[in-house]
C-alpha cells in the first residue's frame, strides 16, 4: 500500500451511545498520515458527537434520512464522489447498504465492526445481515463472544479480528474533590452508598430489573441511591416504576466526570458486545456488578475486578450490589484490580490493530 488513503467510516447515528464513542474515541488515535478519516451518519437528529470529530480533523457527512428514505442513494453519490479506497461501517442497516450500493469500477474494500451478538438484531436486520455479510472483507468483533455469532456466517480462519476497545479518559477527573464534584452535580449526599449505570434506557440493557433489585436493596440499606446516567424509549416506564432513592441523569456529555460520584457500577444488561461503560468505570477505579453475557466475562472475572450474575434476575442483582454495599474493603479491592485491568485497555492499540486490518485488505 502505498499513499494517503481515504477512509469512510459509517453510522447510523452520532449520539452519545458506546459504538459512536468509540468512533471519536478511535479518531483521536488514527494515523492521519496514511489515512484521511471520515465519517457519515444517516440520522440527523443523533449528532451530538458531531463537533468533537468535527474538531479532530475529521470531515463529517450527514445523509439526512432514516431507513426506508432516499439515504442510501446519497451514500452511493457520496461513496462515487469521494472515492474511497475503504469503507467501514458499524451499524448493521447501513452496513447493509454500503454493502449493496458500493459497487461500480472503483469499489472500495469494506470493513465492518460487529458491536453485538447477532441475536440482538431483529429478524429483517439478520436476513438483511445473512445474505450481504460475505461481501465484507473483513469483520472485527468487539468481543469474543461476539465473534463467535460471526464464525457461523463465514468459517475461514482470518476473515474475524477481535479487538477489545477502551475509553479516552485522559485527564478524567479523580479523587475526593472530583467525588464531592460529582455528588453535588447529581444532588447526592456526601455519605450515600451510591450505584450507578450508564446506557441508553432500552430493553437491552434492562434497566428494569436493576430497579426491581436496587428496591430489594433499599430494604437492607434504605438510604442507598441509584443513578441511572442515560436516555432512551422506555424512560416514561422506568420513572414509573423507580421508588425513592433513584435520580434519572439523562443523557450526559461529562460521564467521566460523574463516575468518580459512584461507589458502585452496575450492567444489568440481557445482551453486550463489550460495553464502553463498563471499561470506563473499570478505569475509573470502581467495583462493578454485571451479568453475564456478551463480552462483559472477558473484562471482568467474578470476585476479582467484580461480581457477575445472571440477566434478568433481580434477586441475584441485589444479592450482588448488597453484597459490596455492606463491604467496604470488598469495593476497595475489586475497584483496585478494576483499575490495574483497564490498563490492558488500549484505544491507541486498538486504532492500530484496525488500521492493521485496512492494510491487509488493501493489499490484496
């Protein structure tokens, strides 16, 4: 390979969810002089990491439509005009569409970057998935767990890369004032036993059953409170049900910031990747508990950087949370070897292996 390359790298949205802060995550770390990075995103409405790719030199293209509109056609002008060598997307519908309107006589290669286990989709999204997917040449998977709902699609060896990501949080604030900082952003008292999630309010991650297991919480420890950093479709349901002692964040730009309010992460997912959350807080010093699934087992080993449970089970979730609520020393133990595993979370690596993978396919 040889010269600059152009790169598209493509999305649904630009919101504030784990695969897009990946993407600026993985911006800030690409190598600008063989590549020139850009990114288009289909839904208008999600562009709040918008300015901060914008920032990091990275030009920005909105396709301005929603699936079913005339998106994809301006994907295909985009993709003739520009003329990319690569194109890699991280969202199964417009890696559909990339995958069906990039054709032409200077077809770029494409990547794509698998987030979640292929049960999470719906039925259109994996036939749609299933029968373009082999024109990928290649796929990273952001966990092994992931990778393995991929092996069945494609068999031969070398075609899946995993790459475990990791969060940007240089110059995060930490330490005592950081925590009274972020108590008082939250309205939470300087000595309450504080768990905390973040992630969209959906039926994926079960927000639900984290409420019914932080009220059998409050039964042993009636002045704990639970911070649910995020929003999404369900949030009108999950009010409903919150009890005393839960403080709805919304969504928010200063994550890093609000984690150091936290003794206690928590994921009460039913399907994962490999949540950016979770290894945020895990580089932010904190115990987690979280269930079992996707690739949140590889990061995390039960009782030593956190405990691990089962989905959809609130008795197990609140057994978990009480049982680091009543240990002081438990939480200072797991969040001390949370953090000395976060360091095995590389975003400069990771932005490397992937660029790694471009080389390779671009050589052939």
């Amino acid at each position: 390979m040889s010269g600059r390359r152009r790169v598209l790298w493509l999305a649904k949205g630009l919101g504030r969810g784990g695969a897009e802060q990946l993407l600026l995550n993985c911006a800030r770390h690409a190598d600008t002089e063989r590549y020139e990075i850009e990114v288009a995103y289909v839904l208008p409405y999600k562009d709040a990491l918008v300015p901060a790719l914008e920032s990091a030199g990275v030009r920005v293209h909105c396709l301005g439509g929603a699936p079913g509109a005339l998106w994809p056609l301006r994907l295909r002008r985009l993709i003739a005009g520009r003329r990319y060598d690569l194109v890699h997307s991280h969202m199964p519908i417009p890696a559909v569409a990339a995958r069906l309107v990039a054709v032409g006589p200077r077809t770029p290669r494409l990547v794509h970057t698998e987030h979640n286990v292929w049960e999470r989709y719906r039925t259109a999204t994996r036939w749609a998935n299933a029968l373009t997917y082999r024109r990928n040449d290649a796929v990273v998977a952001v966990s092994h767990a992931v990778a393995a709902t991929i092996a069945r699609r494609r068999p031969d060896g070398g075609w899946v890369t995993v790459v475990h990501h990791g969060p940007d949080l240089a110059g995060a604030p930490e330490g005592p004032a950081a925590r009274a900082a972020a108590r008082g952003e939250l309205g939470l008292p300087a000595d309450a036993l504080v768990v905390g999630t973040v992630g969209n309010l959906t039926a994926k991650k079960d927000q639900a059953t984290l409420l019914a297991a932080f009220g059998l919480l409050r039964r042993e420890h009636p002045s704990a409170a639970l911070v649910l950093i995020g929003a999404g479709p369900l949030e009108a349901e999950l009010r409903a049900r919150a009890g005393a002692g839960v403080v709805f964040a919304g969504s928010r730009p200063d994550v890093p910031a609000l984690l150091p309010a936290l003794d206690v992460f928590t994921l009460s997912s039913r399907q994962e990747g490999l949540p950016v959350a979770l290894m945020e807080a895990m580089t932010s010093g904190l115990p987690s508990v979280v269930t079992r699934v996707g690739g949140m087992p590889e990061v995390v080993d039960d009782g030593a950087e956190g405990l691990l449970v089962p989905p959809g089970d609130p008795a197990a979730l609140a057994a978990a949370l009480g049982r680091l609520a009543a240990d002081e020393g438990l939480r200072e133990r797991l969040g001390k070897a949370a953090r000395e595993r976060s360091r095995t979370f590389d975003t400069a690596g990771a932005q490397r292996a992937i660029e790694q993978v471009y080389a390779r396919v671009l050589a052939r």
